[in-house]
C-alpha cells in the first residue's frame, strides 16, 4: 500500500523546496554579479622607479576618514601599467597610475577591512596611508589621460599573511620585450581606497585595490624611461623592476579595533 501524507504535511514540505531554491539562487546571482563587477577593472602591474622629490599639499577624504584630511606628497616611488594577469583582456589600456609617497595629518585608527577578490574572502588590519594614487597618462602617439579612474589613498597593511600564488603577466612593457612574465604572488602590502582629491569625485566608489608583493620568476629586460603627465604636471621616469600586483576588490565590512 503507497504511503500518503496530510495535505498540509505537503504543503509545508513545498514551501521548505522553494524556500531553498530562492536562497541558492540568491547566492549564486550573488557570486555571479561579484565575479561581474570585479571583472569591469584592470588589474595593476606596478614598477618601482627611480625616486623623484616632490613637495605638494592637498586635501584628502575617502570612505574610511570621513572627513577632509590635509596631505603633503613628498616622492614619486612607483609607476602602475594595466597589465592582463593569467591572460585576461585590458579594459582600460591608456590606464595607469603614478604613486606618491605621501605624509597625511590627524588620527588614523587600526582598521580590520574584510573584502573580496579573485583570490577569495580576506581579512587585513590596516595602518596609516601611506601613498596617494593618481590616474596618469603615459605620453605616446594616440594618448590621453585616464577618465575613468580613482585616486586612490592607499593604507599599510599591518597583517602578516601569506600567498604563494602563480602567475603570468603581459603588460605594454612585456609586449615590448617580446615575452610573458611569470611571478608569485607572496603577501599584502597596501589597501588602495576610492579617494577625493582637492573635491575630485570617486569615479568608482566600490572599485578597491588589494596590492601585494610579487616575486618575479623569470625578469624581462630593464625597462628606461617614460614620460608622464597627471594633474601634477609632467615628468621624465627612470622604470626599474616590477614588485607589486594590484588587484581589483570589493569591501565587506570595515570595523576598528585596537
């Protein structure tokens, strides 16, 4: 004799099946759509570059401050390029961002920042920022300067986690050299955040930028100079190696802690 249950036995029972259908759904269009905005971005190749002083004060506010904060840039250290990691297309090819080192007044409390990235959920407790990010031009036949892309304030990640992560790059300069670069991705080292410089507007107010150390495989051949031009003006760079990867990220949760 075939078993039979109460109506509404089966009608609960179809509830609980729809019900778990819609949260599996929801997650999956949530994983979907963050795979989908993560991948609007480039990620960032960045060389270290032979030094150039600067003395420059403006005013800072980003997501986390909450408030106008006056800076001073005292040093040109880095050059970033869009570059094309594991051999995903570049979005945005005339993208590149030259970072400054910088000094910033008033409290900066320690932070513990989760987010997501192509490299999972993480954690990092952030210090004081340190470098300021600004959308340059490299100058060459056909360039302009970078419309659609932040200024970044970037934080010191106080964290001592670490990765041990392959990868391949191609980059203009790598093009150049004729061959990819292999590398590591080893551990974090700054949180680039969505900034207001002197009142500019965040172009991308969910687009964060988890920076780690790289350790090259294999080195392409020395790069020379390059001239660029940003808000600041222009200059002559002097590009050494690459160390440092940029990856797009999106925030989770920001909480101080002590």
């Amino acid at each position: 004799m075939p078993l039979t249950f109460p109506l509404e036995y089966c009608r609960e029972y179809e509830m609980i099946c729809l019900q778990r259908f819609h949260l599996r759904s929801s997650l999956l269009l949530f994983v979907f759509s963050m795979v989908l905005h993560l991948n609007c971005y480039d990620h960032f190749k960045v060389y270290q570059v032979e030094k150039i002083e600067v003395n420059r004060k403006i005013m800072l506010e980003d997501p986390f401050e909450k408030i106008q904060l006056p800076a001073l840039l005292t040093a040109i250290e880095f050059f970033a390029t869009p570059v094309s990691k594991n051999n995903k297309k570049i979005k945005q090819p005339e993208a590149h961002l030259t970072w400054y080192r910088m000094q910033v007044d008033g409290p900066h409390p320690t932070r513990r920042v989760t987010f997501t990235n192509q490299f999972g959920t993480q954690s990092w407790k952030i210090g004081a920022p340190v470098y300021l990010l600004v959308p340059t031009e490299k100058i060459e036949f056909g360039s302009a300067l970078p419309e659609k892309l932040n200024c970044f304030q970037c934080y010191r990640v106080l964290s001592d986690d670490s990765l041990t992560i392959k990868v391949i790059f191609m980059d203009q300069f790598d093009q150049k050299a004729g061959k990819k670069q292999i590398a590591v991705v080893r551990k974090p080292l700054y949180l680039g955040v969505p900034v207001k410089q002197n009142n500019t507007a965040i172009v991308h107010p969910d687009f964060y930028l988890a920076c780690y150390l790289v350790t090259p495989i294999e080195m392409n051949p020395p790069l020379k100079q390059v001239t660029i031009r940003n808000q600041f003006g222009q200059c002559l760079l002097q590009v050494q190696n690459s160390l440092i990867l940029g990856v797009p990220s999106k925030i989770k949760q920001v909480e101080e802690v002590k």
